[in-house]
C-alpha cells in the first residue's frame, strides 16, 4: 500500500499498474532494436559500405547481447529488478545519442555494441518482473504479455522507423530523439515501481558467464527446443536478409522494405499470441508448427515463381505461426521455474532464442554472396520446414513438472 505520508509524485506505482508499465517498456526494447533494420539501406546509400559489412554490424550486435545475457541475465534475482533495468534504460538511451553521432560504419558499430548489452540486460530481467507482478487472478497474463511484447515491438520499431525515414525530415535522426524520449518515461515508471526481487545473495557469483539449466528444468525445456530455434531463425532470416529479398518484390519505396516483411511476420504474430491467449500452452506449440510449416511451403512457391504477393502471403501464414511459437514457448517457461529461479530460466531461454535468431542469419548471409540470394533462402526455408516438423513432435507430450505447476500457478 501506499503510505499517506508521502506526497502522491513520491509514492510507487501500484503493482497492477506497475504491471502494464513494465510490459509497455518490453515493448520499447525490441522496438528500439528492430529500427536499424530499415536504416540500413539508407546507410549503406551514405557510406558505401558492403553487405558483408551489413552482416557484421549485425552479429555484433547479437555477440554483445548474449553476452549481456550470460553476464547480467541472473543479476536482478540478487540485486534487485529495478537497478538492472535502470542501467540497461540508461545503456540503451547512451546508444540512440551514439546512432545520432554516427557518421561511418565504425560509430554504427559502437552504437550497436552498446544497444546489445542493453537489450540483453533488460530483456531477462522484464520477463520475470512481469511474472513477478501478474495478478494472481489472471495466471496467464505474463505468458500472453512475454508472448506478445517482443513481436509487437519488432513490427513496431520496424514500421515506425521505416515510415519516418521515407515521409518525415531528419531520416537518420528523428526516429533517435523519439526513443530518448520514450526511455525517459521508461526510467520513470522503472524509478516508481515496487521492487519484487527477493534479493538473495551471490551477485558477484551471478555475473560468471554460465549456460545451463537445474536437472529438473531439461526435460520441459527441449521439448521447446526445436519451436524456439524455428521461429526465432526465422525471425533473424527476415530481419537481416529480410530486406534484400523482398527488394525483388517492393521496389517502389525501397526504405519501407524491411519494414514490411519485418511488420507483416512479427505483427501478424502479436496479434496471433492475443487471441490464442487462453488456450494451453503445448497444444499452441503444436498449431506452431502447423502454420509456420505451411506459411513457410508459401513463401518457397512465391519465392520459386518470382510472385510477390504469394511469398508476401506466406510471410502473414508464417507469423501466425511465429506468434503461436512465442506464445506456446513462454507460456510453458512462465510455469517451470521455482521464482528464485525465473530471471536465470529467461536468460537461459533468450541466450538460446538469439543464438537461433543471429547464427543461421549470420551464415546465410555470407553463403548468399557465394552461391545467390535465391539459393540461400530456399535452403534456409528448407531447413527450417524440417525444424518445425521435429517441433510438431517434439511437443506432443507434457512433462510431470509443467502439471504440478499447472496446479499451483505463480
């Protein structure tokens, strides 16, 4: 409760409200990290850099966001939520002024480095908080939350950047002076919402690079394995090589390009994850692998026939499928750890998430220079097909631990 002695712009949030708070800034972060995606074609149009150079900028980016991960993902459950997300809120703001600054590659790069470590602070330690301050008589709200805030602010970020760029003045600064102003609203609402850490001891432990998973989670958590690789190495191919292939396709306004693929899976996604909220979690990995195994079937043909709005169609197919894959994936993973566990279990599941997102793009992208654009795509989609067949399977079944946890909810 509030006290009645403190004026009322000193007293905390209330944790309801705390809740959505922290959710509207699990929005912010994959938004702020989806809009170098359609600044990318402009930047290259500036400085004349390769699209090999494109590829690094982007592993970068990835390398220090799981490192981030692996250093800073179990330090909230210690030192408390509220101090981790300040300093990756003021980390990300340090990275909009650095994209205002850049006049090379070299800044972008530095630039993206410092959004990494950021992203990858802030990410773990929301999820659990949001788990930390769902309402105890709505058991799933954190899951839907976790499900849809990384796809909303991808589709998010990306179409808003992209519009700014191609209609509004300032292409390479307004979108920057935007974001710093929506962090600081964001440190606001971090600064007066309750602290739901337990803060027990060994930070200092916390901050060794570790992966791995107690015994009893790893049973649960690969039989997730193969959904969360399909939809996020889906997701990298579209936010990387995304743009180039739809080129052939949307020529017309050619900064909006990688908005729109990026818009029409993650937001077709987030939309999915809101109205499949209330079903069980490993029947809507399953319907996963259904759509996205058939969204990506579409995108081969269109890709194959050179038609356009076909492949476009399977992009929308394909987020249905992305959407449920989130949904699926975090709503398992909200009900499996112990709560002095939840920050370390989210770090685990997003060191895993990006390594799917950043690896196979990364490699994708050098095999496109040497055997096509074309080529590399329909083997990625392959591959990917085959994946979420595996994943069809693979999340047939439940695990003893999800249903005594079904019977006794965080």
């Amino acid at each position: 409760m509030n006290s009645p002695n403190l004026p009322l712009s000193s007293r905390p949030i209330e944790p309801g409200r705390a809740f959505w708070a922290m959710a509207a800034i699990a929005v912010t972060f994959p938004a702020i990290s989806a809009v170098p995606s359609p600044l990318y074609s402009l930047y290259q149009d500036m400085w004349g850099f390769s699209d090999a150079v494109l590829t690094e900028v982007f592993a970068i980016y990835v390398v220090a966001l799981l490192f981030s991960l692996l250093v800073f993902g179990g330090l909230s459950d210690h030192v408390g939520r509220r101090p981790v997300l300040l300093g990756a809120i003021a980390m990300e703001a340090l990275s909009m002024i650095l994209f205002l600054l850049s006049g090379g590659v070299e800044m972008l790069a530095f630039a993206r480095v410092i959004q990494g470590l950021a992203t990858g602070a802030a990410l773990a330690t929301l999820s659990a908080v949001i788990v930390d301050l769902q309402p105890l008589d709505a058991p799933k709200r954190s899951g839907v939350v976790n499900g849809v805030a990384p796809l909303a602010g991808l589709a998010l970020g990306a179409l808003g950047c992209g519009v700014l760029v191609q209609f509004a003045p300032w292409p390479t600064s307004l979108i920057f002076i935007i974001l710093l102003v929506a962090l600081a609203f964001s440190a606001l609402a971090v600064w007066k919402a309750p602290e739901t850490s337990a803060l027990r001891p060994g930070a200092r432990n916390s901050l060794k690079p570790k992966v791995g998973l107690p015994a009893h989670l790893r049973a649960d958590f690969i039989s997730l394995l193969p959904i969360i690789v399909a939809g996020w190495a889906l997701a990298g191919l579209y936010l990387s090589l995304g743009p180039s292939i739809a080129a052939s396709f949307i020529d017309r306004d050619p900064y909006l390009t990688g908005a729109i693929v990026v818009t029409a899976l993650c937001g077709t996604g987030a939309l999915t994850v809101y109205l499949l909220r209330e079903r069980e979690p490993r029947s809507v990995i399953r319907l996963a692998a259904a759509w996205l195994s058939v969204g990506i079937a579409i995108n081969l043909v269109g890709m194959q026939l050179d038609f356009g709005p076909l492949a476009l169609t399977g992009t929308v197919v394909s987020g249905i499928g992305f959407g449920a894959a989130a949904l699926g994936s975090f709503g398992v993973l909200v009900d499996l750890p112990r709560p002095e566990e939840r920050g370390e279990l989210f770090a685990f599941a997003y060191v895993v998430s990006y390594i799917a997102f950043s690896v196979p793009a990364v490699i994708g992208g050098f095999a496109s220079d040497q055997f096509g654009l074309d080529a590399t795509a329909m083997v990625y989609g392959a591959v990917i097909l085959v994946m979420t067949v595996i994943a069809f399977f693979a999340a047939g079944g439940k695990h003893p631990r999800q249903d005594s946890n079904l019977r006794h909810p965080a």
